[in-house]
C-alpha cells in the first residue's frame, strides 16, 4: 500500500483542517461540514493526478483542442455516516463516479471499552475492475476500514483502491499497510500523534460524524 500524505507543505487544506479541529469553530455544523466537502475536494484533485488518461480531441467555436480525458470506472463508497460529507467533496469533481455506501461502527457488546467491528448495511454497484475510492473522516485503529473493504470484495476485485481519510492515527496507518494488498492508496490529510486508551485519535477532532450531524442515541 502506498501512502500518501498531504498536509507535508502548507496549502488551504491545512487552513481548513485547523478550522475542523477549534472546538469554537466546531459549534457551527455547517461549517464543519463545508470544510470536510473541502477537504473531500482537495483530495479528489490530488488522487485524479494518479489515475489514467487517453488522449481526448475537443470541438471549440475556433478549432480543435488536443487534451486529455480519465479513462478510470470510478466508484466512490463511505462509510456511514461520517463519511458522507467527505464523499459530498469527493463526487463534486468526480462528476462520474457511481456511489455506493457502506456502515462499520464500533460494537461494545460488553459495554466496556473493548469492541468489536460491525460493517452490516451495504448498498454498493458493482466493483469489478473499477477504481474504487473509500471516504472515512478518521483512521484511528484501521480496523473499520480493513472491515469495510474485505465486505466490498467478498465476491468482486476491484483494480485498484484509493482510501480518502481526514486525520490517521501512526497505529492506523501501520495496521492498514501491514493487511491491505499494494494496489492500495492511502490518502491521508493530516497525522496524528497516538491513539489513547480508548483508540480515539490524539489530539484528533472529535466524533466528526456527531460533529456534522448532531449527537446519536
């Protein structure tokens, strides 16, 4: 797997992410939806640098423009529901992709701080062949995304995979490299220091999923 770290040299990306972390900022749930679509964005142009292209000859009112076109099936997938506003930034320049959506969710059936991974609702087109792109906000054990993705291709491969996460835990990262094949991308906004006690990402944001859409039952 290939990892890929975006908040390396300062751009506007790193002025959002400084916005999604200020706990006064975080008060206003639009505007942290708006910098995660952002963000979504950001990465969106940054993973289409990596996929293919064929030569594409445009009709303009003065002639014709030799460019260049993506050739990629893209699949854009997140996982519910903290991803959603990631994948909103995601498909508003992946104007093409399909869309699927998927759960995982941290199960405490001993209500204590061990858990287990849950991934059970799945609404996804088919994946075969297609570049398939996964939308979670945070990467803290990685054991949510590893989840997610042995759902997805019980019964089709895809060719390639790209992985859009906000802010990853060092734990997360190791965990993902050392079970995902290479033909895996991990696109990462920013990096934490550690997971705590409870596997939440330190100093991380918060429940971005709470954040963006009001507290759960």
């Amino acid at each position: 797997m290939t990892v890929h770290y975006l908040s390396a040299n300062n751009s506007i990306l790193n002025h959002f992410l400084a916005q999604l972390r200020d706990v006064q900022v975080q008060k206003d749930s639009m505007r942290f939806r708006k910098n995660i679509h952002r963000t979504g964005e950001i990465m969106a142009y940054e993973i289409s640098r990596h996929l293919t292209y064929a030569p594409w000859n445009i009709t303009t009112p003065l002639g014709i423009k030799n460019t260049a076109a993506i050739q990629n099936k893209l699949l854009v997938c997140s996982i519910l529901r903290a991803g959603l506003a990631l994948h909103e930034g995601l498909i508003s320049f992946f104007d093409d992709a399909e869309n699927g959506f998927i759960s995982a969710y941290r199960h405490h059936p001993n209500n204590d701080d061990y858990f287990e991974i849950k991934a059970d609702y799945k609404a996804v087109p088919s994946i075969a062949g297609k570049t398939l792109i996964l939308a979670d906000p945070m990467l803290a054990t990685g054991l949510s995304l590893e989840a997610v993705y042995q759902k997805l291709v019980e019964d089709e491969t895809p060719a390639e995979v790209h992985i859009a996460v906000v802010i990853a835990a060092p734990e997360g990262i190791e965990y993902l490299q050392s079970r995902l094949p290479g033909n895996c991308h991990l696109w990462v906004a920013d990096t934490d220091s550690h997971l705590n006690e409870k596997k939440y990402i330190v100093p991380g944001l918060g429940d971005a999923g709470d954040l963006a859409y009001g507290v759960k039952l």
